[in-house]
C-alpha cells in the first residue's frame, strides 16, 4: 500500500510540474496605433487598426446625438449630448461602456477637454455653463456660467478657453460670440474676449496666440479667424477666409486647417500660415474632399489629417488621411460606419 501511495504521489508531483511548465502566457497587449471613429447616425464607435487598416464598425453604443470624441489618459471619452452624459470606455476592453458620468438634463453638453489626472471641464451648449468634473468620483463639482451657447474648449497653462458662439436660437440673431478665459485653480472666469460672429472652434498656434474660428451667420457674416493674445486676453488680429468654417486645427509647423461642411460633391478645408497669416486656401479655393464634412484630427505623430465624412447625409462614413507635406489625400478606408462625424488617436500603450 506505501509503495502504492508513492507512486501515486510521484505521478501527481510531475503532472503538476507538467501542466506548470506548460502554461500559456497571456496575450500581449495590442500595441497598434487606432483610429477610433464617432458615427452620430447610427449612434456608435467604430475602430480602424493602423497598422493593417482592418476595421471593425460598431463595436460600442455611443448613446444619444454623440458630439465629441476624446482621448486622455488611456480612455476613450464620448460626450453625448442627447443623453446629458459623458460615456468613459476602456480601449483594452472597447466593446463596452466603463463608466457614464451624468450631468444636469437639458445641458446639451457639447466638448470635453483636460486640465489634470482628476479634472475635466465640459461646455454646456444650452445652459451657457461649464462643469467641472471631478474624474476620480465621475461627479460634477461645479457649474460656471459663461457666454451664450459655448461650444469649442482648449487647455493650456491653468486656463480653459471657451468659444461663446452666441446662438440664440433657430431663426433668431446671434448674440454676442465671445471667448471666455477659466482659471483652473478656483474655478472662477477671469477675462471675456469678445471675438467675431459664432465662434465655434479654437486653437494654439506654436507662437502661443489662441485662433478662435468664427463661422458667421450663414447669410451675411462668413468665416473668419480672431487671433488673441492670452497675456493681455485682447482681439489683436484677423483672418478672413469666407464660407462657413466651424472646426480648427493647428499643425506642428503652424500651418491652420478649418473644415467646412462643402456642397454635397465635395467638403471643404481652408487653411492658412498662423505665423504670417498669408491664406493658402479660402472659400474661393478650398482644398476639396469629401463630402458632408463636420471635422478634423490633426495626427502630430504621422503629420496629417484624419478626415470622417459622409456620401450623404447621415449615410455611409468614411475616414481620409491627408498628408500635409505633401498637400493631398493619400489613403481613403472603406465602409467604417453611419453618419461619421469625429475621428480620435490612441496610441497603444507597450
């Protein structure tokens, strides 16, 4: 019977061993660069792997009239205006929502941007607030009133900037459109800039001045570009560019890229040097792509455009990347979605 036991034992002992040395690690972590792709159609995320361009369409549920997508600190953050809410996705497991962070209904949130590890702010298009957002809790801490109907947010030094388009709604005059300065540390507007027609947009130039894209009215006021000193927080310059332009972005070598919805052939880029303000393209020769066109990504890493656009409205969506150096379009995806409207980044943790 000991003699039984014993080798029973032995047996086990190297079964165990066995299956040890035998097991599998896990998978490494993808590390290839996404385009992760906002369809405000079909109310979903789509994803294009950059290394292989597969792409792999709704794989996520955005919730209601999503209207921004951003990347910070390895989530992916949707601001759906619909739904009074931002959804908080883990791209290591994007087939699902992590997190939702509520704000106050009939806010109509409309941007996202970061100034810490564990702050947010979001523009309120119909309450003419910003929330502050305590990103540890997922809690709003506070709400700011600023200008009229504020759309566009960028961060730099302690500050938010806001771009107060001044809609007053469908039909009715603008109000004044404005940019109004946050101060990060209370909480508290420190400066209001006045600016021209519906400013909806802005960005840092690299010589520090902040260009703030005004789209006009529509019918009598078109698009043009106030530049702002953030030290004296003054108007000290302008570029007009025409047409309707409501998305800016701003290249590594300062070059200014706005888009524009187009003519239903073809959408429209406009652009121009932030350095001299000599316009490269303006309504009257814009860089044609396609159609339906309601933003831009600026990819510093590869230095291009990432363009969404639609065949028609709220219809098929596809993403183009324009090479800036060399000033064209040099890859269009296929099929990613319904109704694409926004484009993010993320880079892959290795």
């Amino acid at each position: 019977m000991k003699r039984i036991l014993s080798i029973i034992i032995v047996l086990l002992t190297i079964f165990i061993l066995g299956c040890k040395d035998t097991v599998v690690d896990p998978p490494a972590v993808n590390t290839a660069r996404t385009l992760y792709i906002m369809n405000g159609s079909a109310e979903t995320l789509s994803k294009i792997n950059l290394e292989d361009s597969t792409i792999v369409k709704d794989i996520v549920e955005t919730g209601t009239i999503p209207n921004r997508i951003k990347i910070y600190n390895d989530k992916l953050y949707i601001v759906s205006s619909g739904d009074d809410n931002i959804k908080v996705v883990d791209p290591k497991n994007d087939t699902k929502i992590l997190q939702t962070i509520g704000l106050d209904a009939g806010d109509n949130p409309w941007d996202i941007v970061f100034a810490s590890n564990t702050k947010a702010y979001v523009s309120n298009l119909k309450s003419n607030t910003v929330s502050v957002i305590d990103l540890s809790t997922g809690k709003v801490t506070k709400k700011i009133t600023v200008g009229q109907s504020p759309e566009g947010l960028v961060y730099k030094d302690g500050k938010v900037y806001v771009a107060n388009t001044g809609y007053n709604g469908w039909g009715k005059p603008y109000l004044q459109s404005s940019v109004s300065v946050i101060s990060t540390s209370n909480d508290k507007v420190i400066a209001t800039i006045n600016t021209f027609i519906n400013s909806q947009d802005l960005a840092f130039a690299p010589n520090g001045k902040l260009h703030v894209i005004s789209t006009g009215d529509y019918a009598t006021a078109f698009g043009k570009i106030a530049i702002v000193d953030i030290s004296s927080a003054s108007l000290v310059d302008s570029v007009v560019l025409g047409g309707s332009p409501g998305n800016i972005v701003i290249t590594k070598d300062g070059v200014a890229y706005c888009s524009a919805w187009g003519d239903g052939t073809n959408g429209f880029i406009y652009s121009y040097k932030t350095s001299d303000k000599t316009v490269l393209n303006d309504s009257n020769n814009p860089i044609k792509v396609g159609p339906n066109l309601s933003g831009l990504t600026y990819d510093e890493k590869e230095n291009i455009l990432w363009i969404p656009y639609m065949k028609e409205w709220a219809g098929d969506g596809f993403v183009q990347k324009f090479d800036v150096s060399k000033n064209k379009i040099t890859w269009v995806s296929g099929v990613v979605g319904n109704g694409t409207s926004a484009i993010a980044v993320y880079e892959y943790e290795k």
